[in-house]
C-alpha cells in the first residue's frame, strides 16, 4: 500500500491553521502595501548554474536539483551535476528577485521596493521546527544607495511583526565591511573570510568553544583562531573605532541604530551585536537579525547586497532586504496562543437537500455574510442531532437551519 504521509521534512496544514496563516499573511500585506511595496511572483526552479553561482554560503550543501530530461542527461561515470542536471529549487527569494529586476529593470520603478511570499526549498535534516519546504515573507528596496532604505525596512517589519502580536523583540545589526576587517586583523587571508563567516555563524547552536574547533579543523592556525574568538567576544559600539579603522562603516552602523531606536517607540530594541554574521556570502553591508523571547533561533534577518545584480546585467546596483521567517512565526503564536484569534463569527447552515432550492440557500447565506458572518452550507442528515455534534468542533459560533430559524442557535 501506497503511504499517504507527506514527503520527509515537509508538511500537511489543516484548515484550522491555514485560517491562522491566512489571517497573519493578510496583516504582514497590509503593513508592506502601506509602506509603498508592491508584490511580485517568481517561478521556483531556477537555472542551476545561477544558483550555483549566488554565494548561497550553507543552503549550496542543501540545494535541491532538478534531473535534465532525454538527451541532454549525461549518465557517463564522470558526469558532474551540472552534466546531470540544468536547474534546481529556489532555496531563498533574494537570488530570485535579484534575477527579477535584471530581466524586468526597464518596466520597474526606481527605487523599487518589493514584496515576495512564497515557499523556498532546502535539503536540511528534518527536526522539529525545520522542514524542506517553508514560506519566507521578504520585503526589499532595490536602487537606494543610502542607509534610508536600511531604517525603511526595519521599521516596515518592526511593523509587521507588532501587527502580528509581538513586541519586545530584539532587532541585531552589523556590518559586513567591520566584519571582514576584524577577520583580516586576527591574521586571516582576505580569501578565507567566507568560509571563516559559514563557522562564526554558528556561534549560537555550537557556542565559543564549537566554533573554535570547527575553525581549527578547517586548518586555521589557532593562534588567529584565538584572537579571532576574542576580538568577537569583546567588541561592542563604544570601542569599534579601537578594532576597524573604517569610520565610514562605523558612521552607518551607529546611525541606523540611533534612527530605527527613535522610530521604534519603547516597543522594540536595536542593538549591536558582533557576533551577527548571517550565513549568506552575498551581503556587502548591514546585515540584522530579529530575536524574540527565550527561543534560540531568529524570526527575521536580512541586509544589504549591493553586488549581487551586477551578476546579471553588468550594472552594480545597490540592494537590500528583510525577510521574516513566516513558519518560525507561526510555530511562536501557536505555542503561546498569541496568534490574534477574533471571535468567532463563523456559523454553519443546514438545508434540507429534497425540499429548499439551492439558489435560494444561496441567497440566504449571502444575507448573513452581508452581516459580517462566515457562513458554511452544509446539507443535512438523517440523524441530525449526531451531525450537529460532529460539527462542533469549535470552529463556529452556531449554526441555523434554512427556512426554520432566524437567530442562530448555539451547539
């Protein structure tokens, strides 16, 4: 017999959910359509040699491919993935869109800022809170050179996130450039700070001592390794100016805390913390994180990838974005029954099937959706009182029998 279980590492969503998720997507659009966003859809198989070729730091590892068809499938006993296969699922939304704007740039404003919903896809071990395929909300600003579009999008899904239900959250923010020079000053060959920044991001799930060992098995002398760990450890805003000569990085750090702190009213924090790397090898700038409660993982990230599109069109041009992690999300407002659940104002009404005339059930649900209802046509059954049990289930207010009641009537 044929498993009817979903794929490993993905997901079945019931209707009770998909009502919670619908309701969150509907809020996060309203926030980022008032804010002057517009959304776009992009396919999610990409051509493999692009997403080869994104600097997609960890995610390449779990990257799924998809096999070439008739002859152009090479089966010879030296062929490469490339000779097997020509694309692949998309494992974020940034490389998509960055493809986007190259192929759409003539018929786009600018600056353009865009919104992306949809499912990514990577090869990760399945555990709890991870799966293979999950929805990303992302919103960028593509063409603004300036640190505006940084405190934009902070304050845009700082929005967002309260929306939602949450608040007293943490936004995290650094900078790749002081990143990178600290790295260097700790003895490290410019060469090796993207694979130096894959270990580092892992400061959270292996802590100090895990990231030191990881480093020192790539073959880094311990020394750097030490010095490294120590720089990351002790660095904070007042004293970044003593590690990096580079004011002009430090200038932009310090100014979008200090704005994104004004806008943000008490109800938020922004700090800076050197030990954010985000694990991607695209970004050029700031880059930040969202943190929330006691939970050990991040809510939403992103930051400025200025050299990404250039990739595609021979132009530079200078991008960033935010992405909030929607299943993570979810996962909280579940758990803490936070997820901004309205009273109910769902109901049910039974019709007999032999003696009303559809058209007119029809007419009459209308009547009370008018009303602000939601209303389910269900047909009824012999044994009426088990039917009604059954559908109290406590998704609905009531129900109401066509023809018979005026008012609905609880279960």
């Amino acid at each position: 017999m044929i498993s009817s279980k979903p794929v490993r590492g993905t997901r079945d969503i019931l209707p009770d959910e998909m009502k919670i998720r619908d309701r969150l997507e509907q809020k996060i659009l309203e926030i980022y359509h008032a804010h002057g966003f517009s959304r776009i859809e992009t396919p999610i198989m990409e051509n493999l040699e692009l997403l080869l070729g994104s600097e997609g730091g960890e995610n390449l590892k779990m990257l799924f491919t998809i096999l070439k068809r008739g002859e152009k499938l090479d089966l010879t006993k030296d062929a490469s993935v490339l000779d097997l296969c020509d694309m692949g699922l998309r494992f974020d939304l940034t490389l998509p869109l960055s493809r986007f704007y190259s192929n759409n740039q003539a018929v786009l404003e600018s600056p353009f800022k865009a919104i992306q919903i949809g499912n990514v896809f990577r090869a990760e071990r399945p555990q709890k809170g991870r799966f293979r395929s999950f929805k990303q909300c992302d919103i960028d600003i593509i063409g603004d050179p300036s640190i505006n579009a940084e405190i934009e999008l902070m304050d845009t899904t700082a929005k967002a996130l309260i929306a939602m239900g949450f608040k007293g959250f943490t936004i995290k923010v650094n900078h790749r450039q002081l990143l990178g020079a600290v790295i260097r000053k700790a003895g490290f060959a410019a060469e090796s700070i993207g694979t130096v920044c894959i270990s580092l991001d892992k400061l959270d799930k292996i802590g100090v001592a895990g990231v030191t060992q990881e480093l020192l098995s790539k073959g880094h002398d311990q020394e750097k390794v030490e010095c490294l760990m120590s720089c990351v450890n002790n660095i904070n805003l007042e004293n970044l100016n003593q590690w990096v000569d580079d004011p002009e990085a430090i200038e932009e750090l310090t100014q979008v805390i200090k704005a994104v702190k004004t806008l943000s009213k008490e109800e938020f924090e922004v700090v800076f913390d050197f030990s954010l790397i985000r694990g991607m090898g695209y970004y050029t700038g700031l880059i930040f994180e969202v943190s929330y409660g006691p939970y050990g993982y991040s809510i939403a990230g992103g930051g400025r990838y200025d050299n990404m599109i250039g990739k595609y069109n021979k132009v530079s041009v200078p991008a960033v974005g935010f992405s909030i992690g929607f299943e993570r999300i979810i996962s909280i407002l579940l758990e803490e029954e936070k997820d901004g659940r309205q009273a109910k104002k769902a109901i049910v009404m039974f019709y007999e099937t032999q003696n009303d005339r559809f058209q007119d059930v029809i007419a009459e649900g209308d009547a009370w959706r008018d009303k602000g209802y939601l209303v389910n046509l269900v047909a009824m059954k012999k044994k009426f009182g088990k039917q009604i049990a059954a559908w109290n289930n406590g998704s609905y207010q009531g129900f109401l029998v066509f023809g018979r009641d005026k008012e609905i009537k609880t279960f």
